[in-house]
C-alpha cells in the first residue's frame, strides 16, 4: 500500500479528481484534500465525499483546529502521511500557489493517479 497525491487548480477538477479515485476503489476514508485553509479543504472534502486531516484523522492537533494551519503545520501534516521532508516542503509550497492538493492513502501497489 502506497500514499499518492495529485494537484489540482480548481475546485472543480479536484471533486472530480476525489470521484475518480472513488471509481477505482480508494476508500473515501483514504482520501485526503489540503488546502490553504481548513473552510477550503472543508467545503471541496464535502462536495467529493473526503477528509480533511485533523482531530478524526488522528494527525491534527489543538493548536490547528484553534488557530489555523501554520507552514510548519502544514508540512508536519504532510510528513505523517509518509511523505519525506523534501516532498511535504514542495506540496507545501504548491498551496501557497493556491493548489489543491489530494493525498489517497493505502492505494494498491501499482495504482497512479
């Protein structure tokens, strides 16, 4: 089982993204979408049937749910679905380009977005 990702420019293309991954038998449950803010990440994880990380995942924390996602945060996030510090600063760096990004956990080997 392998953790993937794909970025996306809209919310549009993201839900579609969420529904595709659905078709090809990724759980919702393994399904995550980060954004730069949590009412963001919220409303498009609503629309595609998605998580957002925090308390329910088992890797948000206090601070985040009351004061937002911090840089330091957002790539700490990153790093506990697996992702090396490199690849969480480069995802990290893509939503301050105002992407969207979706992380599928638990994938099948040989699976791809």
């Amino acid at each position: 089982m392998t953790t993937l990702y794909r970025e996306y420019h809209s919310d549009t293309e993201a839900v579609q993204g969420i529904e595709e991954m659905q078709a090809h038998g990724i759980d919702a449950k393994d399904i995550y979408v980060f954004t730069q803010t949590d009412q963001h990440s919220k409303r498009i994880a609503k629309m595609g049937d998605a998580n957002t990380p925090g308390p329910g995942s088992g890797i948000g924390s206090a601070i985040t749910r009351i004061f937002g996602n911090t840089d330091s945060q957002l790539t700490n996030q990153f790093r506990k679905f697996g992702f090396t510090e490199t690849e969480a600063t480069y995802l990290k760096e893509k939503l301050d380009e105002e992407k969207i990004i979706i992380v599928a956990v638990n994938t099948p080997d040989g699976f791809t977005l």
